[in-house]
C-alpha cells in the first residue's frame, strides 16, 4: 500500500541550527571507582547525620532521585555515577540536600557526557516504522534533513504499541527516550484523517528534546524551556497542528488499532 504524504512541505529557507549538548565523554574502559558501599560512605560523609539508604539502578528515565525521610535519605543512582571523583560526590549531596540549581545543571551534563552508557536491561527492540497510512521513517528523515541538517541520524523512531481497548482520558502522542536515542509515535496518528503536517509537527518536537538542554529550576528538570518553546515555533505548522489536535482530541482518544 503506498503511504501517504498528503501536504508535505515544500522545501524552506528555514535555516535551524540545533543547540549542542556537551560532547560525549571517551568510552568508559575501566572499572568504577566506588562501589555502591563506597558511594554510601561517601555521601554520609558529606551529610554527617543523615542516615543514607543508597540504591544503584540502571533505570535509564530516572538517572537520579532522592526521598527525605526522619532519619535521613533514600537515594537512588544510576550505575553510571560510580564512575564519578569527589566532585561529582559534592555535586551530589549538594542537589539532595538543597535542590542547588548549579549543582542541578552540572549534573545534567554529567549525565548528557555519559548518555551513551546509560542503559536499561537489554532488550532487542523491533522498529516498526510501516505504517497503514505514514511511513515513519520517511517522515524523520524529510525532517532530519530539512531541519536539522541531516544530523540526527543516530537517532531511531518507531511506532508506539497500542496501549490496549479501553475508553482513554489522555493520549500521549509522542514520547523521546533519550538513554535509548528513541522516538516512539502513538499510531493513532497513522489513520487516513490524520494531516501529514500533524504527524510531523510530534516528529519535529520529539527530534528537538535530542538537541536542547533541559533547565534545572527549584530542583525540578524543565524539558519545555524557553529554547525549546522558541525552536519549536519555528515549525510551519505548529499552531496549526496544535488547534488541529485538540479539535480531533476525541477522535484520538477514540483510537482501537490493533498494533503490537
């Protein structure tokens, strides 16, 4: 079946130019330096009187979480940071202790350097780019090159599983994995009413959460920041797209495909 391309843009004059992330940091060849009993020690250390309740995950999503508690606190760390020198340690305790927003900052680019070993368990994954209505694939690379000069193509898209039969309240139509260097598109949007430009405008906005840093303010990490809000207008159709979905919101809502 051909897939259709209906209203895809003509080229533009659009120039775009991504904002960088740190350069990713040389291969990590060698062991860590602390062990998980190590990292505890250290950080109970820096908080003298505060009892540390320390896990090591490999949870890609949540590279690094913290709880107060009576005594003290229950930390959660990715496996990457035993890897880390006493700096990183202090940039540590100072984020659990006063949700510093330097210290905040200097962590995101810690974890941005080592984004390539940031891994969850090891699955193989099964890209499903051919839809019944859009070619994924084509869809990114028509976007890679006309916006993002070709530069992205480390990236991978798929589309999404359905997440089953029932009556939503909610849809989430694009999502940006980035331990995994993966966009995944919800197929309600691969049906015959559905405007290329559309499509594309989620494509666009997932692409841009690979190229613009997050904020850090209060502690809390800011994806949709002022950058990326002002990069994202930049699209022909945003506005346009935007209306469209929250027009169409039932129809979507509404989606029963039988994708697995």
């Amino acid at each position: 079946m051909e897939k259709i391309r209906r209203g895809a843009p003509e080229q533009t004059s659009f120039d775009f130019t991504p904002v960088r992330r740190p350069t990713a940091a040389q291969p990590l060849d060698r062991p860590p330096a602390l062990d998980a009993q190590a990292m505890r020690r250290a950080l109970q250390r820096r908080l003298p009187g505060k009892e540390i309740h320390l896990t090591i995950t490999q949870n890609r999503t949540r590279v690094l979480s913290y709880r107060r508690v009576a005594e003290g606190y229950h930390v959660r760390l990715h496996q990457i940071f035993l890897h880390g020198d006493s700096q990183l340690i202090d940039l540590i305790s100072q984020y659990i202790v006063t949700n510093n927003e330097q210290a905040g900052r200097a962590l995101d680019r810690f974890i941005n350097e080592h984004r390539e070993h940031i891994v969850s368990r090891q699955r193989a994954l099964r890209l499903d780019t051919d839809g019944e209505v859009y070619d994924l694939q084509a869809v990114f690379d028509d976007l890679n090159m006309r916006y993002f000069a070709g530069k992205l193509g480390a990236l991978r898209i798929t589309w999404s599983r359905d997440g089953g039969r029932r009556r939503r309240r909610s849809i989430r139509l694009g999502v940006y994995e980035e331990g995994a260097k993966l966009i995944r598109i919800h197929p309600a949007l691969d049906q015959d009413f559905v405007p290329y430009q559309v499509l594309a405008s989620i494509v666009f906005h997932e692409m841009l959460h690979a190229v613009v840093i997050p904020d850090r303010k209060n502690g809390r990490r800011h994806v949709h920041n002022k950058q990326f809000r002002k990069l994202e207008a930049f699209f022909p159709h945003h506005k346009e797209s935007e209306n469209w979905i929250s027009k169409h919101l039932d129809l979507l809502l509404s989606y029963r495909g039988s994708r697995k």
